[in-house]
C-alpha cells in the first residue's frame, strides 16, 4: 500500500510542467502554443533558447532524481539492492509517465527524456554521466537536441548491456524499453532531421558567425 501511495506521488512530482511554468512565469505564454507545441526541453530549447532551454532541462531531470529518491522512505528497501532497483525504477517510470500525462497541465505534457535521465542519475549515476556526455557532445557538434537525446538515448543500453554488462534483468529491459520510447517519442523528429528541416538551438552563433564571414 505504501508502495502504491509513494508510486502516485512519484507521478505527481512528474507531473510538474517546468516548461510551462518557465514560459509563464518569464514570457506570459504557455510553451505549447508555439513551435512543436510540445511541453519539453526540446522545444523549450527551440523556441525560448538555451537559457531558459537549460533551465527546463535541468528542472525535468531534478524531477525524475526527486523521483527516484522516495525510495528512502520504505526502510525495507535501504537493504535489498535487487528489491530497491527494481523500486527505484518503479518510481523513476511513473515520473516520467507523470511528465509525458502531466494531471496538472491537461495531460499534454513533453517526452520525457531529461526526466528518463534524472532517474537514471539517481539509479546509476556513471551510466547516466556517459550519456549526458554524449548528448552535450552531440549537441555541440550538431544544435540538434533531438538527435541529441535520440543517441544519448540509444547509449543507455548500449552502456548497460555492453560496455558495463549489468546482470540485473529488469535493468537490461528497462534500457533498451528507454532507447525505444525516444526513438517512438521523437518520430517526428527524426523525419524532419531526414528532410533537412528539423530547427536547431542558437547556442554556437558566435562560431557560425565566424564562420558566415569566412564563407563570405
């Protein structure tokens, strides 16, 4: 029973619009409205820039570690790795359920992959490190923060049941269900990454203006 409740509760802090709450609180918009209406880091990202894109994206994943951490209220959990794992993903999925359905911004929220990845920081923080370490990577190279999460995505199992080897089953599934949810998740996204149109995020302008007036 307490388990359930702390599930729900897991859900509600999930549930938290930080985008929406970002794009009120500094520009008296609602974040949906604009660019892909969609109620995440990405488009946060996109539309409001990386400033505020950053902001999103850090408050997503505090959401997911805050999460995962309500494992510390059941005592039973502190001594069974194996049981406090599998709780832990428990909690860090109903999280990230809550962001994509938030019950406080009517169930339209963002996909929920910077709060896949604060449960991941709570629950294996090296693994998680590796990944972030790909998206920034990925996004320097390319202002994609699509492509970014899509590969820093497909990293998690490629850590998990590769490179690291985790025994654990549930563990090994629940990296490759994430690679496959934001690759499900980010559908458009690749299509428009396909045909050249997908927006990328201002953070180089400075270097791409270097390299305008090279060109010129």
């Amino acid at each position: 029973m307490k388990e359930i409740l702390l599930i729900v509760i897991a859900y509600l802090i999930g549930s938290i619009p930080t985008a929406l709450i970002v794009s009120r609180a500094f520009f008296k918009v609602d974040i949906r409205d604009y660019g892909s209406g969609n109620m995440g880091a990405t488009n946060t990202f996109r539309v409001l820039g990386p400033k505020y894109g950053t902001i999103v994206m850090v408050g997503d994943m505090v959401k997911g570690m805050m999460a995962v951490a309500l494992y510390n209220l059941m005592p039973f959990y502190l001594n069974n790795e194996l049981q406090r794992t599998n709780f832990m993903i428990g909690l860090g999925l109903a999280a990230v359920v809550g962001h994509i359905y938030p019950i406080w911004a009517q169930f339209k929220g963002g996909k929920g992959v910077a709060t896949l990845f604060g449960m991941v920081l709570a629950i294996q923080p090296v693994i998680a490190l590796e990944c972030v370490g790909v998206f920034l990577l990925v996004l320097f190279l390319t202002r994609y923060v699509s492509l970014s999460s899509i590969l820093a995505g497909i990293a998690l199992p490629i850590c998990v049941l590769w490179i690291y080897n985790e025994q654990e089953v549930f563990y090994r599934v629940f990296a490759v269900a994430v690679a496959a949810l934001i690759i499900l998740t980010h559908q458009k996204n690749i299509g428009r990454l396909l045909k050249g149109n997908e927006g990328r995020v201002p953070i180089l302008k400075y270097r791409d203006r270097r390299k305008k007036k090279k060109e010129m």
